[in-house]
C-alpha cells in the first residue's frame, strides 16, 4: 500500500486548527506532522471542495481505527479493513486489527451500525465482499471467510492463497477489484517478493510492484502486468479496460495485460516497457486509491474522470481523460479537494451505490514508512474517518437511491442491469452468478433476445452467460455484429477467457484487426497473444505498422502479440520456413530479443549475418545474441562485423561490448575469436599516442581497451598501462581503469608506481579517492602501509575512504588504530557508514576494545548529526540561497542517482515536487541519510571469490550476472560464479558524506534549489 512513500515524505510546523481560511503550506512539510489533532469535525471545516459539493462524515473512531482499504456489497453496506498494527506485522495469529461492516440504517448519510465481520488479522487491506462472507487479505495469505448464518460475522476461514512476502508492509497485496470476466484482480506492492499458485498447481512469482488476478474458489491465479514500483488502486472503465495508480511512476496507467512497466534498476525489454497515458506528474510520490466516476449523482462535468488520493498532499486529484485511437490521454484537473488539515491521509477512494465518493481517511500525524521510524511513538493507532462526498448544488444530477440487492427477484436483477453505475451493475452480475448461478441462465437468455435492450445491459448479459458456460454461438455472433462498439469490444473480450479458440473464431478475430474500431483492433490482438498461431503472424504485423504512432497503446498491444506469439512453443521453427519480407523480418527480430531461445537467436542470427545494418541498429541485437547464440555463430558474427566494419573501430568496439555483455549473461566462457578481437581492439586504443586534451569517446574507448587489458590478462599492456597512470593529463577514469588492471595484471611488480601516485598531493582528489580501491584489490604488508600513510594531511573523504579499506582486514585494522594513535585521522572517521560497517564485520575482540578505547567521550553520533541539522536549519533562515547555484550543486552530487522533470538518472526515485517536502525533512535526507531507509534503497556488501569486497545498490539479474550501481550511479556487474557471498547491509547507498563535502555556503543553494522544484 502506498502508506509510505519512495524515499522522503513531509515535514510540518505547527498550525491552529481552522475555521476558513486555508492554512500555510508550511504546515505540510514535515514526516512528523507537528499542527494539533483534529475532531472529525474540526477536520470537516478545513476541506475546500467545487461549488456544489458537500462532504459529511460517514463514520469515524471509535468505531474503526485506521482504514486502509474498503469496499461496498450488493446490500449497499461499506466494509472496511482497518489497522491498528501497522506498520509492525503482529506476531502470526497475534493480530489486533479487524474487518467491519458499515451500515447506515436510517438514511441519514451516516454510519450507524458496526458489525466486526472479522478480527483478530494482522494488516488487512485487500477487501471484497462476496455472496456468503468477503475475501480478504491479512498477513501473510489472501483468505475466503464465510458467514455461514447470514449475521454479519465470519465463523469459517480458507486460505485461498498465500502465503505473500510481507518483509514492506506498505507494499503488499491490496485493492481487491472484481471485474466484467468476475475475477478478482489485485495489486501486488513494493519490495517483497511471492510465490503463490491456485489448486491448480500452475504458480506464478511476484517481486515488487505487479499486478495479477485471481479466481475466487482459489483454483487458478495468473500474473496481469509485470513492473511499476507500488499500485495501490484500480478501476475499471466501460469498455471493460482496467487503470491503477501507482505510487512511484507516472501514476495512472491504462494497463495492457502482458505489459512490462519501470521500475527501479529495471531495464526495458525489447519491445519497451508499456506506454504511458499520464506525461506529468501529480507533485508526490504516495497516491493511493482510484475510481473512474461512472454515474450520476455528480454533475456531467465531474463525470468520466479519475480520482485518487494524496496521502501527502492531502488532496482529492481529478484527471479526465480523450482517447488517440485506442489510447488514452489524460488531462489534469483541478485538484478535486485540498484539506487544510496534515492529518488527512486519503488512502482509499470508491463510489458509493448512492453515486456519493466515499473517501477512507487514515488520519495521522505519520503517514511515512522507513521515513520515519516504524515504532515512532508518535504514530496515531485509533483514528481513523470515512468520508462522504455528494453533490448539493443545482447543475443537473440524479441522486441514486440505495437497493439491498441480496433482497431483489432474479427479475429485479436482470432488469437492473441497466443501472447508470457500472460498480452497481457489477455487484448485481456477481450475485446472478454466485447465487442464482444456472438458474440464471435461461432469464437472462430471454433479456438478451428482447428487442431493444439496453446496450449496458446486453453487456453484462453476455458476460453472465460466459462465466455460467453458456453463451451460444447465435448470441456471439449478434454480439460481434452489435451496432454498439463497446458492445462488439466485450463480445470479443469474451473469446479471451475461452479454453480454446476455433478456426472460425479465429478468422473472426483476425478480421477484426482490419475493423474501422481502434478498440477492436486492440482486443483483436489481445486475443491472439493468448492463442498462438503461425497464422496469426502476417495479420499482426499488417496491424503494427499500419497503426499511427499516437496510438501508443494498440502498437505496443500488437508488438506484444507478436513477441508472445513468436515465443510459442514450436513457432520459430514454422516462422523461419516462411517468406517474410525485409519490413516483416525486422519486426520478428525486434520482438524476438525478449525470447530466451537458441532456435529464436539462429532466426536472428540469420537476418543479421544476411543484411549490411548500420552498427546502432546491430548492436541492438548482438547482447541478445551473445546470450544465446552459439559459440559458432558468435565466431562467424565476429569475423562478419570485423570485415563489414573494418575502417570503423568505434563501432567495432560498441559491437564487441554488446556482444561481450551477452556472452557474460549466459555464464560461458569467452571464445577465442572473442577474445582475439577485444585485444585486437584494445592494443589499438592503448598505444594511440597520448593527446594533451581528448574528446570524450576517445576517453571511453581508452577506459574500455583498459578494461579488455585487465581481464584477458595482457601483459604486453603493462608498459602503455604504466604509462597512462603516470601521465597526469589523462582523463581520471582512464587512469583508474588502468590501475585497476595492473593490480589485476602484476600487483607486487605495481605496487610502487601506484603508491606514488597514490601519496602525491598535487593529483586530483577525486583521483586518489578511487585509487585507494584499485590498491585494495590486492591487499599487501606494502598496501596497507601505503593506505596508512595517506591519511597524513587528506581530505575527510579520502580518509573514509582509507579507513574503509583498512576495516576491511584485521591486518588493515592494525594499521588504521596505528593512524588513530599517532593522530593522523580523526576517531570520528570511524563513525561513517562505511567504515563501521566493515569495522563490526572484521575486528576481533582486542581490536574492538582498543577501538573503544580511542573513540570514548565522543559526542554522540545522532546528537552530533542533529545539531548539524538543526544549525544548518537555523543557518537557512538567513542565507541567500540561489537556487541557480543550488541547480549545479544538484547537478554535480545528485543527479547521478536522482531525476527531475526527466533529467537525470533513476538509481535512486525521481524528485519531482520535491520541492513540497519542506526544509527540515530534506536537510535530513541529505545530512543524516540512514536515518531511515526503505528495504529496497538498502546497498549490499559483495565479497569475491578472490578476497576483493564491492559495495553497490542491487540493480537486476541478468542470466548470470548480477547487476549493482555505486555510490556515483553507474552501474556494474559481477558473474554469480565470482561471488562468494553478498549480504544486505544496514545503510543506503547514498553518500554519507555530503554533510562534510558539500560545503555550507553550497549547502544552502541545493536546499534553496530543491524546495522551490514543485
């Protein structure tokens, strides 16, 4: 769930409570809201809403604590999961938090009756009721509890799944939707990982933000959508497509199933990830819940449009939405309620029967989760508000009246399934099917064939009749041949739950990627990444490149359909005996490098070995290829692009690294011809004269030739390495490299030459930094003297970085106690991240205590932090910030790791309306960074086969490399095979030391440049 958010939340000054006017923004600006605690109606008073508008309180403490999720029933009852765990996970069965069901008996607006469905649950949030009880998740599985007796109260519980990963209780299992085919879809969140399967035996493994669906007698379970980093709310929309929010992404998509989204460290695949409907942000990173307002009780402007809430903002947002073809395009709102309260948590949106917004309120001083500590004494446990919105005023509306449809004739069913709210008529097909079931069948085939039936009606007919079994064909086809194209698109959609789909339906399917709807097309295409055919192929590709690129939605539905279709079992062998022309195989090649298939790498092995492409379109295709290629084809690859680029070395280099990566993924060994090229390569850019100032792609491809040196082990380089590291003119990185690959090469013989680079003072900080690594990789009685003796006289981060490298052995901790006792380094160099960590893993028990004999009376670490966050805070308040100076103080600490407006690099979450995030929580984040940390920011402490320890932020895996990014944002890789251990480490990636290397003045221009980045 989206109750915390990706890396910072607010921080808040105090502020009276309201009468009318809307209070500072200051107030919003804290993780630890400092402004007074409200009655709900003191609340009530601070919300600003359209004209028109009246918000009421539906229900509040003490009769439910804090709601997370909520749903209403076919009876017109809100049920509601509520917390007063969380953020803890209980003890297993030692959970206090419950499911009630809200009843508003009079018809006043209010709740007036609280039935405990359920208690004793450890963090529930995913909530649908059901025909005889609800569905629920609660740690750690998704169960069916039944009341049996009809009183309201569950006396049997199944486990229909589970069990889910729940390490990230604000990233679990949540937001239970029933859709059209009456699956319950889901949303998996944030950080934890779950493997889970139905009775049927086929599973399917989730890690971090997913979504998937799941039947509700717990037979089956499939994934839906694959990325995003936290959704936290669905919706359907009338033509039977589904849209979440998601908390750390562009927030709302229209998810096509099948469909890669981001996430972090996630690299895109061949096809991309999924398009986007959302070009901009909504200015936080904590959106939770989503309705699309299908009704009307609000007025035709407040109609169609996507609400969700802001836990952070404390705001209602409303976004409409046009369609390019099938695609859909939103458009920003006025935010649809702003609560002068920071309270205000609206973690949960749904319409009522009523046609009302019902908004679940978490009302707390604390909304963070690793922002602020999970056990912070302040967190409220016992308030919590639903709240409820309808419209007043005298644009037209209907207000809807509320039915108990568990009470209605299967007539009064049937003909309600033309009810204006399509949560409504939902709810009405669910009970057709799950009570009346068959009996159904044969009332409901009368409606279907009565002469002028609703258009709504006829579609959830159909999807009745589906899911009892029986739609007959004569229906279908009336269906598929309706003068409604929203009618057709859920006639269509019925053949993708079908078992199997006949020779004649798949004519008509495939005729339907030429009809005039963009929206058949699309589903059109859906149904055929379900059915794999051969005859599928040339239909589809007709489809992709005959759609506009404004339909993003429908070209990337149809490559994937391609793609999935390729992939089928057997396929590849039938696609390559087939003529394709040069467009058509382009296509396969393209979708082909998401196949993890040798047969598949042959196909696309033959199209590159038969057409001259430019070297950027190649290299898209060689680290496929060298993944799972052969040896062979890899050495005829080698010897086509060596003669095909024979004058051009830079793209030989590009293509040899594409390749190279490849080969690294599958876990192989380096062929020969691979080999012979990249020293072939490398000797070329290695002996190139040294120039007095080179461009930067020619300081790559040095970096790269280095690199080559050191892992194939060239000693005929040692010379022209040497050479680099001694020439002060050479880019820094080239010559890091270089030392690098001469401690790899000949350690003893380089030890001398390194250490003088290493001790010299006039080389660039930066430099000698970077340097203390390259020695570390063969630690030495002259290495560990030489890391000694650099401490004289350095600069603060150099000395971490010494320190760090000592602590990483008892020998190097004698010497840096030796340092310590000479005074050479200070004893609060032992303080920093990275050397205590070390320090705590390999000291032995006399080491320690003599460590704790030279760091006694210090200043406490957090006391020190805080007074330097509270000084720079106060020092703030007077400076003269200039946010053009703090921009290239983001630029040059920052933007590796962090992203704004699309700038920058996505290591760490992107920054946009950081600027809300207020004064005291950023100075924070940036001084006093493990403060508190989310599980997946944590960096990891990596030990070689050979000795060497890396640390760095994991990334993905990639076949058989294992891919991490270092405290400067690039990434790299280690073989599983090198690895003799990685371990998650207590602290975040994020440098520790920008409070003693940013300098004050420079301090004052990031935060001034930060907060005005809304």
């Amino acid at each position: 769930m989206t109750l915390g958010t990706g890396l910072l939340l607010f921080y808040a000054q105090s502020c009276s409570i309201p009468q009318k006017k809307i209070a500072s923004k200051e107030v919003f600006s804290d993780h630890v809201r400092t402004t007074e605690f409200r009655t709900p109606e003191q609340e009530r008073r601070g919300f600003k809403l359209p004209p028109g508008f009246e918000i009421t309180l539906f229900a509040s403490e003490p009769q439910i604590t804090k709601p997370i999720n909520m749903e209403f029933d076919d009876r017109g009852r809100l049920w509601v999961t509520h917390s007063s765990e969380y953020p803890m996970a209980a003890a297993p069965e030692k959970g206090n938090d419950k499911i009630t069901i809200l009843e508003d008996t009079n018809g006043d607006g209010k709740a007036d009756k609280f039935t405990d469905f359920q208690d004793g649950l450890n963090i529930p949030i995913g909530i649908m009721p059901v025909a005889d009880g609800a569905i629920a998740y609660s740690i750690p599985n998704v169960y069916h509890f039944t009341d049996t007796n009809n009183d309201g109260k569950a006396d049997k519980r199944k486990v229909l799944y589970g069990e889910f990963g729940y390490k990230d209780t604000h990233g679990m299992v949540s937001n239970f939707m029933r859709g059209f085919d009456g699956w319950m879809h889901s949303c998996h969140g944030f950080t934890n990982t779950s493997k889970i399967a139905g009775t049927d035996g086929d599973s399917v493994t989730m890690t971090s933000g997913n979504t998937f669906r799941f039947r509700t007698d717990g037979r089956r379970v499939e994934q839906t959508t694959f990325g995003r980093v936290n959704p936290f709310g669905y919706a359907f929309d009338e033509r039977g497509f589904l849209y979440s929010v998601d908390c750390h992404s562009k927030p709302i998509y229209q998810l096509i199933k099948g469909a890669d989204y981001p996430h972090f460290g996630k690299k895109p695949t061949g096809i991309g990830f999924g398009p986007e409907m959302m070009s901009y942000e909504l200015g936080s990173t904590a959106l939770s819940g989503l309705v699309y307002y299908v009704g009307e009780q609000f007025p035709a402007e407040y109609r169609n449009s996507f609400y969700n809430g802001d836990v952070v903002t404390c705001k209602i947002n409303r976004n409409t939405v046009t369609f390019k073809g099938s695609t859909p395009v939103s458009k920003k709102e006025a935010d649809f309620l702003v609560s002068d309260d920071p309270w205000f948590r609206p973690v949960d949106v749904k319409v009522g029967p009523d046609g009302a917004l019902y908004i679940a309120d978490f009302y707390n001083r604390i909304i963070g989760h690793y922002e602020v500590a999970l056990n912070h004494p302040k967190r409220d446990r016992t308030s919590g508000r639903i709240w409820k919105i309808t419209y007043k005023g005298n644009q037209p509306h209907r207000d809807m009246p509320v039915k108990d449809w568990s009470k209605a004739t299967m007539d009064e069913l049937i003909a309600c399934l033309q009810h204006p709210q399509l949560n409504v008529r939902l709810k009405i097909a669910d009970r057709l099917v799950d009570v009346w079931k068959e009996k159904a069948v044969a009332p409901v085939s009368q409606m279907m064939a009565t002469l002028g039936i609703d258009n709504r009606a006829f579609v959830h007919g159909l999807w009745v009749l589906q899911r009892l079994g029986t739609v007959p064909e004569s229906l279908l086809i009336k269906a598929l041949n309706h003068p409604d194209p929203t009618v057709q698109v859920h006639a269509f959609r019925l053949f993708s739950e079908a078992e199997t789909l006949t020779d004649a339906h798949r004519s008509i399917v495939i005729g339907a990627l030429s009809n005039k709807d963009p929206f058949i097309r699309r589903i059109a295409a859906e149904i055929l990444t379900r059915f794999p055919k051969v005859m599928n192929m040339k239909p589809l590709m007709d489809l992709y490149q005959q759609t506009n690129e404004e339909d993003s939605h429908l070209k990337y539905t149809t490559l994937l359909a391609i793609r999935t279709n390729l992939a089928a079992e057997g396929m590849i062998r039938e696609v390559a005996t087939l003529k394709w022309n040069d467009d058509q195989r382009s296509l396969l090649v393209k979708a082909a490098r998401d196949i993890p298939s040798a047969d598949v790498a042959t196909f696309v092995w033959d199209y590159l070995m038969t057409h001259d492409l430019i070297a950027e379109e190649l290299d898209k295709n060689l680290e496929y290829l060298g993944r799972y290629g052969s040896a062979a084809q890899l050495n005829e690859m080698i010897l086509r692009i060596q003669k095909r680029f024979a004058t051009d070395l830079d793209g030989q280099f590009m293509l040899y690294n594409s390749l190279r990566r490849g080969v690294a993924q599958s876990g192989l060994k380096v062929t020969a011809p691979l080999q012979e090229w990249g020293v072939k390569m490398a000797r070329h850019y290695l002996e190139l004269p040294i120039g007095e100032k080179e461009t930067a792609a020619l300081t790559t491809r040095r970096v790269q030739a280095v690199e080559i040196a050191g892992e194939y082990k060239m000693a005929l380089s040692v010379p022209f390495l040497q050479k680099i590291v001694a020439t002060k003119s050479v880019d820094i990185k080239v010559r890091v490299a270089a030392a690098n690959a001469l401690m790899s090469l000949s350690p003893q013989e380089n030890v001398t030459l390194l250490g003088e680079v290493f001790l010299d003072r006039s080389e660039p900080i930066a430099l000698r930094e970077r340097w203390v690594l390259a020695l570390a990789r063969a630690v030495s009685p002259e290495v560990l003297t030489l890391l000694e003796k650099g401490f004289i006289g350095s600069a603060r981060s150099l000395q971490v970085g010494i320190a760090a490298a000592l602590a990483n052995s008892e020998a190097g901790i004698d010497q840096l106690i030796k340092a310590l006792k000479e005074e050479n380094v200070n004893a609060d160099v032992l303080a920093e991240v990275a050397v205590k960590e070390r320090l705590a893993a390999k000291a032995n028990p006399t080491q320690q205590e003599q460590l704790n004999h030279l760091t006694v009376g210090g200043l406490n670490e957090f006391e020190e932090r805080q007074k330097l966050i509270q000084s720079r805070l106060l020092g703030f308040e007077s400076a003269k910030a200039s946010p053009d100076a703090g921009r290239a103080v983001f630029t040059q600490n920052c933007s590796t790791c962090h992203q704004i407006k699309g700038v920058g690099g996505l290591i760490g979450p992107q920054l946009d309306g950081i600027g809300n995030w207020g004064q005291k929580a950023l100075a924070e984040k940036i001084l006093d960074p493990n403060r508190n940390i989310s599980e997946a920011f944590r960096s990891y402490n990596i030990t070689l086969n050979n000795g060497q320890s890396m640390t760095g932020l994991y990334r993905r895996t990639e076949g058989q490399m294992m891919v991490f990014a270092n405290p400067s944002g690039q990434e790299f890789s280690v073989a599983k095979n090198d690895m003799k251990e990685y371990k998650a480490s207590k602290y975040t990636l994020m440098p520790d030391q920008f409070r003693n290397v940013i300098p004050e003045k420079d301090f004052y221009a990031l935060l001034g440049f930060l907060l005005k980045t809304k």
